[in-house]
C-alpha cells in the first residue's frame, strides 16, 4: 500500500493573530536593528537635548556672523572692551574686535577640527582594528604590540612636539590629534571583530566564497557599525576639548585666527577685569563638549543589543 495522497482538505487554516490564555499575540512585525535603535534614542531625553543643542549651535557657526555687521578680524580701538549691547551682543575684545562673531566662527573652526580629526581615527582606526580582529593570529599579536607602544605614549606630549614643529591650521591641528587618538577606535573595532568572525553569518558567507576584503566590508563592518558610530561620536568632543588646550598654551591655532581655545586664552590676561570676555566662549565650547557627550551615550543606549526586546 503506497503512501497516503495529501489533498488541501488535510489542513486547517489558522488565523493570523489568535488570542492565548493570559498572553496576547501582535500582529506587528518586529522592528528591525536601526529602526528600534531610532525608537530607543527618541525616548532618551538626554540624547535628544544633546542632539537639539547640537543642532543650535551648529546652526548659529553659520547664522549668527550674518547677524552682525562686524568682521571676526576687523580691529577698532575706539571700542576696546565693551561690556555687552545692542551692537556688540557679546561685547569686545582689547582690540575692539566684536566677540560675538568671533565666539561663533571660532565655534566653526572647532567643529571643523574635531569633526576631521574624528574622520582620521575613523579610517586609521577601523583599518587597523578590522585587520588585527579578523585575522588573528601572529599578525594580531604584531599589531596589538604596536597598540600598546601607542597606547603608553601620552597623547598630550606628543602633540605639543609636533605643534612646535609644524605650523599649527586646521589640517596641522587635526592630523596631530588623530595621529594618537585612533587607538581607542583600532581597539574597539577589534574586540568587534573577535566577537563577530565566530557567527554562523561568517561562516556562511566563507562556504560561498566570499574573500577576506568582502568578508570585512560587506558582513563584519556593517555589523560592528553601532559600536563605531558611538566611538566616533565620542572622538569628536575630545578632539575639540584638545584644540582648546593647544590653544590655551599659545601651540593651536595662530592669532588673529579664532578658535574657541584661542578666544579663552586671550580673554583670562583680562578676567579680572572683564570678565564677560571668557564667560561666552567658555558657555559656547561647554555646551559644545556637553551635546556630543549627550549624543554619544544615547546612541550608545539606543545601539546596545543587549537592551533589545
């Protein structure tokens, strides 16, 4: 007698939600990685003030010089150190010049610096961590000495001896700051690697005969790109807090340039006196440093698949 033919009147439909005693069944789908990532950041309100004031101070490096007819340059001795008014909003410097467009093109320039600094450790960073992770082995073990003889050398030192060696810019200034700070990044992306090369994704892709530059680019780095926007949100504030100390110690950017650092040095010779001057640009580059702080934790609590449901 051969096997039972199996005709459609052999099954039951069941409908699409059905209700069990004491647990009710969604009908919605479950929202994906980035989508429940975006839903957990909306409902950090530490995350979202820091991604608004971001935002506001972002937008005022480029509305608010044209809210001024003063040039961030323009010397005036006849308006040495005015307190704030109606033409000047945050007053003047010893050489007349307007500080409110000098505080937010400084804030510019800051930005500036600490945006490509963090696109360095980005690059720097992620090629050499991926690298080290993936492949193991004697070529982790060469690299990650190389990262401890890095790692042991104080950031600060090393920067003040290329500061005095070459002439301090933006690009000089960046390039200075991520020749050092790409470490933490290089270590985080390889801690990714060695936790992701193991998945069952991985091993699926080698047997169709993926090579090493597609394993990286299209499997493993798409998948550690959480941990790394949220190392690179955190590289940007210290980027910009290190401009501040170069420039505060006469080695960042060259007067009668503004940086947030520069306008900070200029105006503690004159605190006792005015001290209206230091308190903006210390207002502006706190609140600066505090956003990404804000944003960066979010994104951290918003990307951590451990708080997935």
């Amino acid at each position: 007698m051969g096997p039972a033919k199996i005709t459609p009147d052999l099954f039951e439909p069941l409908p699409l939600a059905r209700t069990v005693p004491g647990r009710a069944v969604s009908r919605r789908r479950r929202a994906g990685f980035w989508r429940d990532a975006l839903r957990r950041f909306v409902r950090n309100k530490g995350a979202l003030i820091g991604f608004f004031l971001l935002l506001v101070i972002v937008g005022m490096t480029f509305v608010a010089p044209a809210l001024s007819p003063h040039d961030p340059y323009e010397q005036k001795l006849e308006a040495q150190n005015r307190p704030p008014d109606g033409t000047h909003f945050f007053g003047t410097d010893q050489f007349g010049r307007d500080l409110w467009t000098r505080t937010w093109h400084g804030a510019g320039i800051s930005l500036k610096i600490g945006l490509l600094a963090a696109l360095i450790d980005l690059v720097v960073g992620v090629s050499f961590g991926g690298i080290s992770g993936y492949f193991g082995g004697r070529i982790d073990l060469v690299m990650q000495r190389i990262l401890e003889v890095m790692y042991s050398i104080p950031s600060l030192i090393v920067l003040i001896l290329l500061m005095m060696w070459f002439e301090p810019g933006i690009v000089t200034i960046a390039v200075a700051i991520a020749l050092t700070g790409w470490v933490p990044m290089a270590r985080v992306v390889r801690g990714q690697m060695l936790q992701l090369k193991s998945r069952e994704f991985v091993l699926a892709a080698r047997t169709l005969g993926a090579g090493h530059l597609r394993m990286l680019t299209r499997h493993l780095l798409p998948n550690a790109a959480g941990a790394i926007i949220v190392t690179v949100t955190l590289t940007i504030p210290s980027a910009i807090f290190l401009e501040a100390v170069l420039s505060f110690i006469g080695l960042g950017m060259a007067p009668p340039e503004p940086s947030l650092g520069l306008l900070l040095y200029d105006s503690y010779q004159l605190i006792r006196f005015f001290p209206h001057q230091i308190l903006y640009p210390c207002l502006v580059l706190s609140l600066l440093i505090l956003s990404f702080n804000l944003l960066g934790d979010g994104l951290r609590d918003a990307l951590d698949p451990k708080l997935r449901r």
